[in-house]
C-alpha cells in the first residue's frame, strides 16, 4: 500500500523538534517519534498537546 499524496501544507507552530530531541523529551522509541513527526510535523505546539492528550508526561 503506498502512502497518500500529501498536499496540504500544516502550518508550523512554536519551535522545531528534532527527531532526536522529541523522542528523549517523551521516551519513544526511535520508530514512535518518526512516525508521529511525519503525521503531525515537527512542531513543538502540535506534538506537546498531541503528547499531553495521550496523557505522556
């Protein structure tokens, strides 16, 4: 199965995370933080509530 055409800008809110730094701040594993970087972008606002809503301190 091939992934959709992704054409849709998302507009960035707050600062960027880096791979790297989301997923030592939440404790993901390297595959978790990839994913969730690709389906709701790298910015801080959007993963920070995403996180929070799933209730990961």
């Amino acid at each position: 199965m091939t992934e959709p055409n992704r054409t849709r800008k998302r507009q960035i809110r707050g600062h960027l995370y880096t791979l790297e730094q989301f997923q030592a701040r939440y404790d993901l594993l390297a595959e978790t933080a990839k994913k969730l970087n690709y389906r709701f972008g790298p910015g801080s606002v959007d993963l920070d509530v995403l996180m929070a809503a799933k209730s990961v301190p």
